[in-house]
C-alpha cells in the first residue's frame, strides 16, 4: 500500500498543490518555510484525522479560507486503488472523511485504513516530557491494528472524565451517593485490564526490535532497555479504586489507574534522559520509530507508511548513513524524509539510488 497522489487545497501554506510520489522512497527537499512539514502533516491528518502538531483544524485552514481539503489516491498491493478526501468545514465546524465517496459514520472507523508512523524533532519530547506523550505513543500505535482499543480508550476517558467531575463537584459540596461511584468504578475495573494487556503485549514485542534497530543505528554497545509501569503491574483495579477512594476524595480526581501508565527508558542501566546525549537520544526515539512501524506492520501485515520529518538533525555521519541503509532494506514501503540542501541528498542517498523520487519545492518558490 502507498499514496500515489496527493491534492492539498488550502491546507497551511498551500492553496492548491498536486504532488505524485513513488511507491519507495520520497524524499521532499527545500528551505525552511517553504512547506516540507505542511505536506507531511497532511498525510498524518488524512490518516489520524488530526494534525501531528495538535493544531486546531480552525488553524490549518490557508489565510482566510472557508475550507481545506486533503485528498490521496493509495494503490493496494493487488493495483486496486482507494481514493480518500478529508475535509474540514470552517463556516460550520464540519469535519468530513470519504473513502471511495462514501463518508465515514464515525471517525473513528477510518484509524488503520491508512496506517502511519511519523517521526519529527519533537519526538524528543517522548523522553523528556511528561507520561501523557509516552501514553499518547501507545495509545497511537495499538490503536492502528485493533479497533476494539480505540473504543475501550474512548469509553475509559469518558468514564474517568464523569467520575472526575464527579468528584470535584458533589465533594465540594459536600454530597456523596456511593451508588455514583461504584458505577463508575465497575466500568473502570472492566476496561482497564483490557488496555492493561494491550500496553504490556505491545510493550513486550517493541524491547527486543528497539535494541536491534538502536543498535543498528549508533553501531555501539551501549544498552538501552524499555520498562513498562502501570499500577496494574502489581494490583488489580478494583483494589486499586477501592485503596484510594478516601485520597480521590481528598484530591478530587482519580489519583491511580492505567491514565498514570508510563513508560521508562533505560541507558546503561540509568535514566536515559539525564545520561545520554542529543545524539544518543535522537538516535534512541528514532529507532523507537522505526520498532512502533514493526509492531504495527507485524499486527497488520501490511506497511504502514513512514514519515522522517529533519531526521538528520542532530545524528552524525556515520548514524545518518547506518540510518538510510536501514530504512532501504526491504522491511519498509513507502517512506517521506524531508531534507534542506538538494545537493547534501544528493550524496546521502546514493545508497538508494534506485528506490527513491526527490521532490524539490524550491522549484515552486
């Protein structure tokens, strides 16, 4: 599966542009502010039906525009072809996705047609920022190969959100009706242990595919590990509720559950943010990356599509080079890296000489 067209219209600095990509690699060059990211973004909001930026829909719109539309063809490994057009109404804050002209009842039925993994310089934000990145990386990912993850997410947010406010309101007041809690306390032990097992079992296949490909990447010895941390690692949900009703209480929120999952990245047997360096670390989320394509691709038989947004940031020579000899091996499709200088490509990717269209928006300018 690959996008063999893309047609934006009033998306970001784009009022119309037609683009046509080869099945491989694509590699989209120009100066910084030319577009490079926005066609990226794109592609990440036709299959996540949402910016990778987390940007309102309102602010993706070109200039004064009243509308943006996204629309792809994407050729099947048996040469049929989907055609898809995302749109967003501004006037009437109407979001719309086709798939072969028929709309889509629910968003949610359209995550994993389109399977995708993106990568850009704020993923160093997965190591250093709070756990909500970390459990926004897996809530992503095993939400592309199982539909019935995205409900038990969606229902579990809900739960917690009404028990939450809850919480904050009828304590304030000084009102409390077990019958409330205990509602919403039996949903909660319901699905926790279902995204519990679903986190653990991703957790467990992603370990040993990231040391591969960190390895591969760095060509050192260094020894990363990858630790999964829930308070279901050691007690059921149920008694975690019960043990902390009087806290949530006193708080007036729910203080533990699998919305407090992390997960923990180990360098040489140390905190990997406080002992790796810039290099280190971009090469560590990078190989993250590359290992959440895996598990996906491995759990849908089918590539994802794979977006390299500045890659080379920050990795030297020798990591660049591993890097470009990894992703042309043959266990990845289709695959988007941006670059700045058309001539540096030109000496990067020699290696890929017969796999790849370079796309120059400078051209454009």
């Amino acid at each position: 599966m690959y996008i063999s067209k893309l047609n934006l219209i009033n998306f970001k600095s784009f009022e119309d542009i037609k683009l046509d990509f080869c099945e491989k690699h694509n590699y989209i060059v120009g100066f910084n502010g030319v577009g490079k990211t926005n066609i990226l973004d794109a592609i990440n909001c036709l299959a996540m039906c949402k910016s990778n930026f987390n940007i309102m829909y309102s602010d993706i719109i070109n200039h004064d525009k009243l509308f943006f539309s996204i629309k792809a063809n994407l050729i099947l490994e048996n040469d049929l072809v989907d055609e898809y057009l995302f749109v967003y109404d501004k006037k009437n804050q109407k979001k719309t996705i086709k798939k072969n002209g028929k709309i889509y009842k629910k968003i949610s039925e359209h995550i994993g047609n389109i399977p995708l993994v993106f990568s850009n310089p704020r993923d160093i934000d997965i190591v250093n920022d709070y756990s909500s990145v970390r459990r926004k990386l897996l809530d992503i990912s095993i939400s592309q190969f199982n539909i019935n993850y995205v409900s038990y997410i969606i229902n579990y947010n809900k739960l917690l959100y009404f028990r939450n406010l809850y919480l904050k309101n009828n304590f304030k007041q000084n009102k409390t009706d077990k019958s409330y809690f205990d509602y919403y306390d039996y949903k909660l032990i319901d699905l926790a242990p279902k995204i519990y097992e679903f986190r653990k079992n991703f957790i467990n296949k992603l370990k040993p595919i990231l040391i591969k490909y960190y390895n591969e990447i760095s060509n050192s010895d260094e020894a990363i590990d990858i630790i999964y941390r829930s308070s279901l690692n050691d007690m059921d949900m149920k008694s975690i509720l019960d043990k902390n009703r009087d806290r949530d209480e006193t708080l007036k929120y729910t203080s533990e559950g699998i919305h407090r999952d992390d997960i923990i990245f180990k360098f040489n047997d140390r905190a990997l943010k406080k002992v790796a360096s810039q290099g280190q670390q971009k090469s560590f989320v990078t190989a993250l990356k590359l290992s959440q394509y895996k598990v996906i691709r491995d759990n849908i038989d089918k590539n994802p599509i794979l977006i390299l947004d500045d890659i080379f940031d920050k990795l030297d020579s020798k990591r660049v080079h591993n890097l470009i000899n990894l992703i042309s091996a043959n266990d990845f499709g289709q695959v988007f890296i941006t670059h700045t200088n058309a001539e540096q490509l030109k000496n990067l990717i020699k290696c890929d000489a017969n796999n790849n269209k370079v796309i120059n928006l400078d051209n454009n300018i």
